[in-house]
C-alpha cells in the first residue's frame, strides 16, 4: 500500500498531480505483535521483512495483475479500471514512469462517478416508477405512464425483466385497450402515439407491437394527405384533452390533387417491376409486392373520415365488395407457389384499377400512388419513391451544397410556463405569477413532461407540500415556491420562438455578427410569428448573390440585418474546445498530447480538415493518441468514409459489397500513402452513429488499429440505387424515381453491418460497452452543444475551463472510458519502454 497524504485521506482522492509536487512514498507493512526487537538480531530483522514482503506479493499476485503493458492495457479495454488502479498503487517501478500520478487520480475520479452514476440510477429509477403507478388509473394520461415506463427502462438493470413486472404488464394491457378504443371512434393520431410507445417500449422490430404501430400510422398518412383540416381538427380536439397548447400554424393544409400531381400507372408498373428485379431481398416474385400493394389500399378503404373527399366511399355495400374482392386477390396471391410473374403481376394490376371504377372509383392517381407506396414498404425503410412533387427538392438536397446566411436554426416548444391566473387565486398568493418558468418539481428536471401532467400532478399530489423551482423575468437565480397539494394550476409549453442557435464561422451570418439566443422575427419584413420551421428555411435560403434582411431581437433591441446569401459549407470536423478567436483546440489532453475529433458527418471535405487537425496538433505539442467520435453521426459519402478509413490503415480492405445473391461486387482497399503514423486509436460510437460512421469504426476494429467504445452502432449498411420510373419530356431528365435497396456493405472479416429483419447481429459491437441512460446522454449533448456555441464575447478564461468540466463532472461516461483507456495504454507503453531499456542496460 502506499501512504497517503492528508488531503486523500479527507476527500477519498488524490489531489491533482498538476497541484502538487510528485510524492515518492515507501511501502510501509506493519507486523502486529511481532516484537522483532527482542526475537531477532538487525540482519535478521531484515531477513524477516523480507521474507514477509516476498511472501505478501506472490500471495497478491493472482488477485491483482502486475502493472505490464498487456495487462494494463488489457484490463482498461474490458472496463476493469478497478484493476488498473490497484496494479499503479502496488507496482513499485511506477515512481519512475511518466503521468502515473495523473492516471491515478483518473481512475480515482472515475471510482467516484461510477457511484454517482450508480446512485443517481437508483433514485431517479424509483422516481420514475412511483410516478408510473401514480398514472396507472388516470385514463386520459396513460401516455404519460407509458412515456415514464420507457424512462424507467432505460434506468432498470435488466430490461427483459423489467417488462415483466407485474405493474408494467397491466400498463401494458391498459394501453392496448386505450388504443381499440381510439381506433373504433376513429382517433388515429391517440392510437397511432399509443402504438408507438408500445413500440418503444418493446423495442422489437420482430415483435407485434412494431407492425400495429406501422398500422397505425398509416392510417394517419393517409388522414393527413387526403384530409388536411380533418387532421388538424383531430390534433386540436386531443391537444384539448390532455391539457396540451395548440398551435395551428404546425399544421399546413394543402390539397392532395397537389402532391399526387403528374402520378401515372407508368410509374406504378415501373417501380414494382424494378423492385422484384433489383432489390436486394427480392427472391419471392411479385407476390409480397403486390400484398402490400393491397393491404395500401384496404388502410385507405378501412380509415373512416375520407368519405367527405371520396364520395364513393359513403356508399358501404359498395366500399364492402371492393374490400371483399381485394381480400379474395390477398388469399390467391398467399396460396400460389410457384410465385408471379410480372405478365401475371400486371394483369391483376389493371382487374384492381377496372374493380375500382366500378366500385367506389377513387381518382385513379390514389390508386397508382397507394399501391405503390404500399409494395415498397414491404421491403426495407431505406427503399423509398421519389415523386414528381418532391423530385426537385431532392435533386437540389443531393447536390451538397446550398446558398444562405450560414446559421443553426431552431423552434421547439417552449418551458412549462405558468399561464394567466384569476385574482386572489391560491397560486397568486403562494407567489407565483403568469409567465414563471417551472424548471423543477419537488426537486426533479420536467424535461418530457407534458402540460397536462404537470397540472395534474400539482393538483393531486398526494404529499403534503409541492416545492416548484421557478425562473422568472428580472431575477438572476431560481426561486423556490411551496403550494399546498390540491391547487389547480393552468400551465403550459408556448409555442418556441424562431432562435439562432449559434453562426457558422466564416459565413456571411457570422461576418454580420448574428448570435446565438438571437430571435428571427421577421424575413424580408414579414413575420416570422406563425411561421414553421420549415418554412423558416426555405424563405431565409434562396440563390446565390441575392440579399435577404433579417429583423433580429436581441434583448429589447431589434436589429436590421441585410446579409448576401452565399455557398454554405457545412463544417463537420470539431475539436475539444474553442478558442477565444473561434477556432478549435483539438486536445483534449495537451499534456499527454491526446487530440478528439468529432467527425458529424461525411461530407466532400471531412477528410481533409481530419487531416489539418491532426497536422495541427502534430505541428504543436505533438500527438501520441486520438479519440474519434462518431457518435450521432448518421453517415454521408461512401468515398469520404473510405478516405477517412485510410487515413489510419495504410493497406487492406475497407469495405465491400454483396448483392442478392452473396456474391461480391465490389472491394475499396487502403492506400499506403494516405495514411497518418500510427497511434492508439479509440472510436466512440453509439446507436445513432450509421452506414459511414459503422464502415470507419467497423473496418479499423477488424484490423486491430481501434478500440471502440460505446454501445453497438444503428445497422444501416445497405446501399440505395436510383431507378427513373418517369422522365421529363422537355428536358429528358428523370421525374420521378425509385430509390432502392441493392446491396449489403461487408467489413473486412465478411460481417454485414445492416440490421436485417429478425436479426440479431448487426452494426459494429463496442470492444468496451459503456451504456448511458438517455437523461445521461440529453445532458451530455446539451452541454457539447453549448460549448460548441460561436461567440464572439467568449472569455479566455472560460473557455479553457468550460470543456473540462465534462471529465471532472462526470457529465459523460463514454468519453471518460476512452480517455482513461488512451491513458493506460500510453503509461503501459512507456512502462514496457522502461522494461526494456533497464534491460539492455544490465551487465
């Protein structure tokens, strides 16, 4: 054991190494009763202590590895940082080897937040499960009670047991019975929010809850294309039910004729026709699309609420024999063997369309759209078509680039707000007034409480007192208000306001100075007021050159902004911190010479700023280790992927691809002369982290170059062609197409990344899983996210400070793991180095 100073022995840590000189301790044995004095003369003594030392250290050795570079480096890749610890404080050579002390007091930091993570699991588990069962028999919020069952799965040790607790399966029935409910009167948007956290809940793609929510939002789809005001009024009737704000402008009305424009059953032959040839898991004909082509259609017939729009279908004996005849085609369709052909597929095709006419006769253009829409779905989320009515807007998206003032934009709904209350009411003279901002309720955050909830839950809670924590306008600091339990209070989320969430660097929104927090509160002198976000975006773009004016409000001021819309380049390399200029420090450790890098995105020039981060670094200090992080990245160019592969791996295959049939059709190998030397590596991924981010993380695991952490990535490892199924006759260009799934993506060991129906192996699995609870991870992005914030009015001070307090918070366990396991592997290294040296040395 080693002694320790008195601040370890107060705090339970060891004070800084940065702060204190370097102490070189002895290991100190006390022998109880043993009076050596009077039993054994000096040399004897010594002999005795020895002898007791030697024994004591081959009785440790088996419990406790010696601090080697394999074992080391060994114990941090599995996450057995207790390990690594014990081994510094025993080995005796450790006072020789460089930032031992700073890894210690890591790991000690870390022995400290693993308890909190743990502790705060446990409360915050308990907290939400009693609010659950609170729930449990308050019908017009169960789901509320289910959006706390998922919080509480999130928090539980074990989610298969948990979905076996006997409170979750009654919420789990009632939810069922809520959600017949609102289907038999016709409430699609209820039974479509009810299935989806069924949904959630399970969290199997396989399972039955899965395939009712695709259901049950498709009835939605088809209420929310052909009846616009119908759907609005259905949000507005359940907004009013579960105590929620409703805000019309969030819905636009527009007419259907409008979206299904220039639709033909050209395009309807075409897109099946090349999806039984050319997808991927095409290998039972026609059948399954022309399945799916029918079930499209009975969603349509089976939504109540279109007969205002399709005349037709008030008429129910005949809405009844062209459900019938479609049913009769289903079964045909289910018993035939052999599987059809597309002569046979067409055939049918035109006898639906003829039945049709003499039916209910839809607009023939519901028809081609509906059954196309429907056979696509039946192959994979990634297959999808490309309309006539949203052709250009993708040509445009597939460009890379676009014109505009270069600014992060958002509009969510806002903070639980206390709303207008009547004179002399009990929440007036408990002290609060209209416009508070409730931040916490009896000591927790409200984050993903709804209104209503939040109003029930004030005025029937069960305790004596609810102590509400509020922000209010013109005081600095929160204010504590306790009410009695009982009282009725009106709260609600405003809509949000349109906010610049931070300027890109370099861009003509920057150069304006534009700031975060500030609010767009008019576009070419029209208000932004009832605006969507959406609309936001395409009114602020526009083409190159041009001017656009921007009324900003800054505090009280508003302020008139004319800015000329320019090319905007997305930046998707970040560093640790920014500077006070604005620019990237890209270590997270300069001592240690540790850069992080934050890969977003893959885009045209990723490779090349990776490669100016880490020239920079190399440049400055040096760099001896990285973490790349691409957690939350989603992917983008394959050619960008396969560069940024290569810039760790100087030779052997990144990837390839498989078709239908398994056989390989294409293999991208690296390139010797794009590669950086060589250094630890460690790859932060998550299950948003997809297709690009999984061939970087995946290829570099199968070669030994990375250890990746965090848990396993999304799956999405399938490769989408364009098919035109129409052209423009003016410009022969296509009009509409099919963007099909045609081939798997294998890692160099020959696994497929995509996550198949009914699979369960997919994506890139961590070498350490490190999970984070989703209140884990909501903080850690919202504190990345700050910090990333370009501002023009940073201090120096904070910003050297601010990104660090991520590691000595404990703000974020998957980077904390990755760090801690770069700090090993550099100490064993340079142990193994010292090893060796002392050992060429010797006589």
């Amino acid at each position: 054991m080693r002694l320790n100073t008195i601040q370890q022995r107060q705090t339970g840590r060891r004070p800084r190494p940065e702060h204190r000189d370097r102490l070189r301790e002895t290991p100190v044995i006390v022998l109880k009763e043993l009076h050596m004095n009077r039993l054994f003369p000096n040399h004897w003594r010594l002999m005795v202590i020895w002898v007791v030392v030697t024994v004591l250290a081959w009785t440790w050795s088996p419990l406790v590895p010696a601090a080697t570079d394999n074992s080391l480096t060994a114990s941090a890749v599995a996450g057995r940082f207790h390990n690594v610890l014990t081994s510094l404080r025993i080995n005796p050579q450790i006072g020789d080897i460089e930032d031992v002390e700073n890894l210690i007091y890591d790991l000690e930091r870390h022995e400290e937040h693993r308890q909190t993570w743990l502790t705060s699991r446990r409360q915050d588990f308990d907290h939400v499960m009693q609010e659950m069962v609170a729930l449990l028999e308050v019908a017009h919020l169960i789901e509320d009670a289910l959006t706390f069952a998922i919080d509480a799965q999130d928090l539980a040790t074990n989610a298969k047991t948990f979905l076996e607790d006997p409170r979750v399966v009654l919420l789990v029935k009632k939810s069922q019975a809520a959600a017949k409910r609102a289907e038999r009167a016709g409430d699609w948007l209820t039974m479509a929010r009810l299935h989806q956290l069924l949904d959630l809940l399970f969290n199997d793609p396989a399972a039955t809850h899965h395939e009712i929510h695709l259901r049950a939002q498709r009835h939605v789809r088809v209420v929310r294309l052909y009846t616009p005001v119908q759907y609005k009024q259905m949000a507005e009737q359940r907004a009013k039910r579960r105590g929620e704000h409703f805000d019309p402008q969030m819905f636009r009305e527009y007419m259907w004729q409008e979206r299904l424009g220039g639709i033909t059953k050209t395009m309807l032959d075409k897109a099946i026709d090349g999806a039984e040839r050319h997808h991927i898991e095409s290998t039972h004909g026609y059948g399954p699309l022309l399945i799916g082509a029918i079930d499209a259609l009975m969603i349509l017939l089976d939504t109540r609420g279109l007969e205002a729009e399709f005349p037709g279908l008030r008429q129910l004996h005949k809405v009844d024999l062209f459900r019938s005849y479609l049913q009769g085609k289903k079964n045909e369709i289910q018993q035939v063997t052999h599987g059809l052909n597309s002569i046979e597929a067409k055939q049918l095709i035109k006898m639906i369309i003829q039945t049709n006419r003499e039916t209910v006769d839809l607009d023939e253009r519901v028809l081609y759209y509906e059954m196309t829409e429907g056979a696509v779905q039946t192959l994979d989320k990634f297959t999808s078509v490309i309309w006539p009515y949203d052709a250009d807007h993708f040509f445009k998206s597939t460009k890379g680039k676009f014109y505009g003032v270069g600014i992060q934009i958002s509009m969510s709904l806002g903070p639980l707000t206390v709303q207008d209350l009547p004179p002399n009411s009990q929440a007036i003279h408990a002290g609060l007034q209209a416009g508070d901002v409730i931040v916490k309720i009896n000591g927790h955050t409200p984050t993903g409480y709804s209104a209503g909830y939040v109003s029930w839950r004030i005025q029937h809670d069960r305790g004596s007192k609810i102590r509400l924590e509020i922000e209010r306008t013109g005081n600095s600091t929160p204010i504590e208000i306790v009410l009695d339990h009982g009282l009725k209070l009106n709260v609600r989320r405003p809509r949000g306001e349109l906010t610049v969430k931070s300027p890109l660097r370099g861009t003509p929104a920057y150069r304006a100075d534009l700031r975060a927090d500030d609010k767009i509160v008019s576009v070419n002198g029209q208000s932004t007021e009832d605006w969507t976000l959406e609309r936001a975006v395409r009114e602020i773009t526009g083409d190159l050159d041009t001017l656009v004016t921007l009324g900003i409000k800054r505090g009280q001021k508003i302020l008139k902004k004319d800015i000329r819309r320019a090319q905007i380049e997305i930046e998707s390399i970040r560093g640790w911190q920014l500077e006070p200029d604005d620019t990237w420090n890209y270590y997270i450790d300069s001592k240690r010479r540790i850069g992080y890098v934050r890969l977003s995105q893959f885009i045209p020039r990723s490779e090349t700023d990776l490669d100016l981060a880490i020239n920079q670094m190399r440049s400055n200090r040096g760099l001896d280790a990285l973490i790349l992080d691409l957690r939350f990245n989603p992917g983008g160019l394959l050619k960008t992927a396969i560069d940024v592969t290569n810039r760790f791996l100087a030779k052997g295959l990144i990837v390839s691809t498989i078709d239908a049939e398994g056989n390989q059709t294409s293999a991208r190998n690296a390139r010797p002369d794009f590669c950086h030397p060589q250094i630890p590596l460690v790859i932060l991924i998550n299950q948003t982290s997809a297709s690009a981010s999984e061939i970087v993380s995946g290829a570099l695991q199968d070669h030994n170059l990375a250890t990746i952490v965090g848990v396993r990535s999304y799956g999405k490892g399938s490769v989408q062609d364009l098919f035109a199924i129409a052209t423009n006759d003016s410009t022969s260009e296509p009009s509409a197409m099919l963007k099909l799934t045609t081939h798997y993506y294998c890692l160099p060991s020959g696994s497929k990344i995509h996550r198949r129906p009914r699979s369960s192996h997919w994506g890139v699995e961590p070498d350490l899983e490190v999970k984070m609870t989703d209140g884990q991870v909501r903080r850690a992005l919202e504190r990345r996210q700050d910090l990333d914030v370009l501002r023009k009015e940073r201090l120096s001070a904070d910003s050297q400070s601010d990104a660090g307090q991520i590691l000595e918070n404990g703000i974020d366990p998957q980077l904390e793991a990755a760090l801690l396991i770069l700090k090993t592997q550099l100490v064993a290294d340079r142990l193994t180095l010292a090893q060796n040296t002392d050992s060429t040395v010797a006589p």
